[in-house]
C-alpha cells in the first residue's frame, strides 16, 4: 500500500539557501540561508567585465521563504 505523507507545513524550506523573493519581482536571493544584510540574486543585471553585477533590495520585516 502506497500512501503519501501529510504535509505538516504550509510551506517548504530550501535549506542552505535564503530564496527571500524580490517584492514585486519574480528573483529570488541567492545568499546563503541567515545572512546579513540585504538579498541578492547573483544571475542577473548588467555585465562588467563578463560577470554579472547581481541585483540586491533591502531585508523586509518578519520575511520568510514563503513570502
């Protein structure tokens, strides 16, 4: 018999990585998971010298991966 589990929570966490959306946005933060400071998403932006400068926005209040 094959059941599947109950989902205890209203949402998963990707551990490791913080994944904070940008508000009004479709980019996620790329940091590592309880950093400091403002979000990042390294993939995106203008080029300087063949890397990506990344994209930040400040941390919000009471945020979480959900969000």
């Amino acid at each position: 018999m094959s059941t599947k589990p109950a989902a205890r929570e209203r949402h998963v966490e990707i551990p490791g990585i913080c994944f904070i959306r940008q508000p009004e946005g479709v980019r996620c933060c790329t940091l590592s998971a309880g950093h400091h400071g403002d979000h990042r998403h390294f993939y995106s932006g203008e080029l300087c010298n063949g890397f990506r400068v990344g994209t930040s926005w400040p941390r919000r209040p009471g945020e979480t991966q959900a969000d």
